[in-house]
C-alpha cells in the first residue's frame, strides 16, 4: 500500500508541482509555517498550501528563517555564501531526499544586518560552513522552489518567550526592505506519542486537537500573554510537545510583527499523522 510516508514513488507530487505548478514562482512579508520533513513532498495538497500561500505574497528581497531543528546559543547564522550545501540532519527515507538542492543567492548583506540588529546581549556567531537545515530548506523548496532568493537560516538560542520577541522586535524593520521573517516549526509535535492510526489514517489524539485549538483561539485574539504562558495554561502538554522547539518559533515571528498583540490570518490549517500544520502570517 503506498502512503506519504510509503510513495511507489519518492517525491513524485513534488515533480509534478514543478512540473505543473512551480513556474509560477519565477514570476511572483513574516509568516510561520510548519516545518517539513521529507513527507511534504509526497503531499501533493500540504504542497499546493504553502505554494499559493507563497504566490499570494510580494516576492521577498531575501528570507531570514529559524527553524524548530536548530537550537544554539550564542545566536548564531547559517553560512551566507551562494549554494552553500544542506543539512540532512533526517533519516529513514528514500536516498532520494538526501540528493535534494537547494542552491540559494549570496545572503552575505543580510548576515551584516541582522547581526547589527542585535545588542551587544545577543553576540552573534557567523558559521562558514553550516548549510540550512530540513526545517528550514524542506518548506522552502516548496515555496520558492528555483531558490532565486537569499536565505539565511537564524538558530534558536533560548526557549524563552520574553526574549525571542525581543529578537523578533529587533528583525522588524527588515521587512520594511521586503525581507520575508519566518518561524518554522509544528503547532504540534507529540511523536512519541502517535499511534499507528495516527500514521496510516490521519487520526487526531485529543491532546493534538485541544492543543491546536487553544492556540487558534488565542491567536485569534492576539492574546500572546496566553501563549507564552503554554507551560501552565495550554491543554494537551506535554503531549503536544514534550519538547518545545517545534512550538517556541512563534515568538519570533510574533515579536517581527507589525502589532504582536492584533490577531492573525491562519493561512493553513489541518493535521497530517495527527499533528497540527497550523501556519500563520502576521501585518
């Protein structure tokens, strides 16, 4: 039986998008989608979202991503040369994920303006070798799939709300020049807790759900308060995310907006193996 996660053929509704669909970039502001593993390009309706989602915004100057699989302190920034190589930091898919490209332009002006963003309490570390991540190139591949934009890729240096706003504020005006700030992660990541229903079927736990809907409402209300205080407040933790990561790059992408505290416009929604791809976009 084939499935997302078994395709007769790997990556074929990723061929077919680029074949049918993908041209459409060539011709084409911060946002937090859910991050990707190999899977989403077996996914030919998780592909069509994020796509028209990206085709339904300004083409970016440049894109400054955090991902969920990054977590390191002091700040850091993923090496800003053009085509620097990926990381597969995956495994237990077909070998033809660990072929994928994705050869981006020079990010070198960004790296020199995030940098100058941070104070001198947030140093920031430049890496020349570290390629992006699969939270990070996975998504965009599917967004902007001819690479035609510079990336950089941010590290997670904390998990505290407080403080990743602030990064967030600092990144503002960065899109007053068109460049695109997005936190990617999963608004539910309880792996250890799927069941197989969960893989073959799409069955939602409860802990998901309720998880997934408390956000919504509180993203609705633009009540940020309340999501930063998950930890005591959220229903469904620690199944939801018995490790936080995948959940905490929100804040970023909420302190990047215009007015953290007006509600957002959810752009995805749904669930695949029974988590939640809520994705969002800010003013």
């Amino acid at each position: 039986m084939t499935s997302v996660l078994n395709p007769e053929v790997p990556g074929a509704a990723f061929d077919a998008f680029l074949r049918d669909a993908g041209p459409a970039s060539r011709d084409q502001r911060a946002w937090t989608p859910a991050d990707g593993a190999p899977p989403l390009f077996d996914d030919p309706l998780w592909i069509s979202e994020l796509f028209a989602w990206s085709q339904a915004l300004p083409k970016p100057t440049a894109i400054l991503i955090v991902s969920a699989h990054w977590e390191s302190a002091p700040l850091s920034l993923s090496a800003p040369a053009a085509g620097t190589p990926l990381v597969y930091d995956f495994g237990g898919f077909a070998d033809r994920y660990f072929t994928f490209a994705y050869a981006t332009p020079d990010a070198s002006a960004l790296a020199a303006r995030v940098a100058a963003a941070m104070p001198d309490t947030e140093p920031v570390h430049q890496h020349v070798s570290r390629g992006l991540d699969h939270g990070a190139w996975v998504p965009l591949k599917v967004m902007y799939p001819y690479g035609d934009v510079p990336v950089l890729q941010l590290s997670m240096p904390t998990h505290d709300p407080v403080r990743l706003l602030d990064i967030g504020r600092r990144l503002r005006p960065l899109r007053d020049d068109g460049v695109l700030v997005i936190g990617s992660g999963f608004m539910t990541h309880g792996l250890p807790f799927l069941t197989r229903s969960a893989f073959a079927g799409n069955v939602v736990p409860s802990w998901s759900r309720d998880f997934d809907q408390w956000v919504a409402d509180a993203l609705a209300r633009g009540d940020v308060d309340t999501l930063a205080d998950y930890r005591h407040r959220a229903p469904g933790m620690p199944y939801a995310h018995p490790t936080v990561e995948h959940y905490t790059p929100l804040f970023i992408t909420l302190g990047a907006a215009a007015a953290p505290e007006e509600p957002v416009r959810t752009t995805v929604e749904g669930y695949q193996f029974g988590l939640s791809k809520r994705s969002f976009q800010v003013n």
